[in-house]
C-alpha cells in the first residue's frame, strides 16, 4: 500500500479536483450527503457540472442548482423531502436551464453498476412499457436479444469523472469506512469514478484500523483522490452513529429554497458567507442554539450486542420544537399572506 497522505482542506480539495464541465457523482440519500462539499463547490462557483445519482434528499442537489453550479442532472429521485419538493430544480428545469434526465431507481442503480464493471451498458426489466424510454433516450434504449430475439430495454453506464461522498471514517491513505444506511449507490458511484473520489469524514483514523475491518471499506485508498476531517460534514442530513437527520435546519433551508426571491439570501448567509464548514456549524449554533446540535445525538447502547454501536436516533425528538425561522423569512411570509388576503 502505498503511504501517501491524501488529506486535505475541503477548500483545497474542491480547487483541485472539481472542474468545470466535470460530471461529479452525488452521495448519500437522506442520510450521508456530503452537504459541506455542497457547500465548498458553490463557494468556489463551479459551473457547468452534470450529476448523476440513483436518489437524494434534503436540497444539497437543489442548492447546487440554485447557485448555478449545475446544469444536467440524471437522476431517479430528488427530494428536499420537508418542504415536498426540490423547489430550485423545479423553476430551472421549467426555465429551460437545466437539463434533467429521468429513469427509475432500479435503472439509475443498474447505470452506476455497469459504469463500476465496465461495460458500456446493462439490460432491466424496470423501465420497459413506460414513457421513460420515449423521453430519455439518453440513458434508456431497447435493443434486440441477441439470444432470444425478443425487445429489451438496456440502460447505458453512468460514470462521473469525480465522485463526492460523505462517511464515518476513513484514514488517511483514503480507505474509507461506511457502516449501517447509506447511500444507495455510493460503491457504485465511487468506484466507478474516473479520476477518483473526495470524501469527507467524521473520522480520520489510523490504517491499522481500517485494515481491521475491510468489509466496511467501500472505497479503497486507490480510488480516493483526497480526504476532508468534516465533523457534521452531512449535516443537515444524518451520519449514523454520529447525528440524525437536522429536520428543522431541512425546513427552515427548504423554505429559502422555495422561492427564487428568497433563496440568494441563505447562500449570502450559509454558504458564501461562511469561510469553510466550521464557521457554518459555528453559525448553526449563534442562531440556533447548541441545544438544536444534542437533539441529534443518538441513544447508544440500542443494540448492544452489534459489533459496531452506531444507536438510534429517534426523530420524535423535534416534536414540540418550534420551526426555525428569522426576520427575513417572517417578513416575506407575513407580505406573503397579506397578499393573499388582498385578493
């Protein structure tokens, strides 16, 4: 194994590896999305980008379309799943500034699984005698058997040319470790990169430790360009044994993501506004209180004869608790509603 250290800043590691025009796999689901790399790329206004993933939540794809960061996008399902919609995604693709390419999560799946064996694409069953085929002839195609004769619906392979990710752990050769949910396709996606994968990580822990316990490894050091200590670095989706899920942060930022007036001022506020990772939990905390960060510890100890003790976190832990919001969102809300009552 070769011993290069392959950490870095998420700043130095956005500027290195992230171009423009690149086609970058998008990690996690509702849980390990790699929200402060979202974060660092609209930073450093990439433009340009295409993503592809099988399914994501909690607006870090709609804020990088927001932003402007990115302009194709293939994909199964997209979710800020606390405001109902990817508001962002929505007024582009309607505007005509994004391409969006649709295909089942089965599909999207089997797209990363050919681009990680290497082949040009793969037969499903999933999309056959559906709309897809007729509207994204990009990703779908029906091809004949060359066995039986019969129509079958193949899927082309997705491979990115960077991949982003979020986990637990990873040391710093770049072994990284992922345990309990995550998202549905970050082996594929990872691994079928072509120059590699960045990851951010709870944890940056010795080689010894990962060597211990491979089948937790799901990118090896060789696929991994650089290595980013990011504690919270999903936040405010969830990092399993670390936080839940941030459901009042995921409304309070889908509600800035629903309108177009709106929206600017979270990335002046969130994103442009915070030097690095650290200074946006730093704000997280000034506004919100710390006491918002202890609701998403787990409850260790909730099956104590696992091998890896990553608990339970239970979301009825924000019931009762007000909706985060601030002046600016009250006000436009209040002139909201009195225009409404207007008519």
């Amino acid at each position: 194994m070769a011993d290069i250290d392959k950490r870095m800043t998420l700043k130095e590691a956005v500027a290195k590896f992230i171009h423009d025009g690149d086609t970058v796999y998008y990690g996690g689901f509702q849980i390990a999305v790699p929200m402060a790399l979202t974060h660092e790329i609209i930073r450093q206004k990439k433009r340009h980008l295409t993503t592809i993933e099988s399914s994501t939540d909690v607006g870090g794809l709609d804020l990088l379309v927001g932003a402007g960061c990115v302009t194709e996008i293939h994909t199964a399902w997209i979710m800020n799943w606390y405001v109902k919609a990817p508001y962002a995604i929505r007024r582009a693709f309607n505007k005509g500034h994004l391409k969006r390419y649709d295909i089942s999560n089965f599909g999207a799946t089997s797209a990363m699984m050919a681009g990680f064996l290497g082949i040009p694409f793969i037969p499903i069953r999933g999309n056959t005698g559906t709309d897809m085929i007729k509207h994204n002839t990009t990703d779908l195609r029906t091809i004949e058997d060359p066995f039986t004769g019969k129509k079958q619906t193949v899927v082309r392979a997705w491979r990115a040319d960077v991949a982003v990710i979020h986990a637990q752990k990873a040391d710093r050769l770049g072994n990284v470790v992922s345990y309990s949910t995550r998202g549905v396709t970050d082996e594929f996606g990872a691994m079928g990169s072509k120059r590699g994968v960045i990851v951010t990580a709870e944890e940056i822990v010795e080689p010894e430790i990962t060597r211990s316990d491979p089948d937790r490894v799901i990118v090896p050091y060789f696929k991994t360009l650089a290595v980013v200590h990011c504690p919270y670095g999903a936040h405010p989706s969830a990092s399993r044994g670390y936080y839940g899920l941030d459901i009042r942060f995921s409304q309070y930022q889908g509600k800035y993501e629903r309108h177009a007036e709106l929206l600017p001022h979270f990335l002046d506020e969130w994103i442009y506004g915070c030097a690095d990772h650290a200074a946006y939990m730093k704000k997280y905390v000034e506004k919100f209180g710390q006491e918002g960060l202890d609701r998403l510890k787990p409850i260790l100890g909730f099956k104590p004869k696992m091998d890896i003790d990553y608990g339970y976190h239970d979301p009825a832990c924000w019931k009762g608790v007000p909706l985060y919001t601030d002046d600016r969102l009250k006000a436009y809300e209040e002139a909201l509603a009195a225009k409404k009552g207007g008519k």
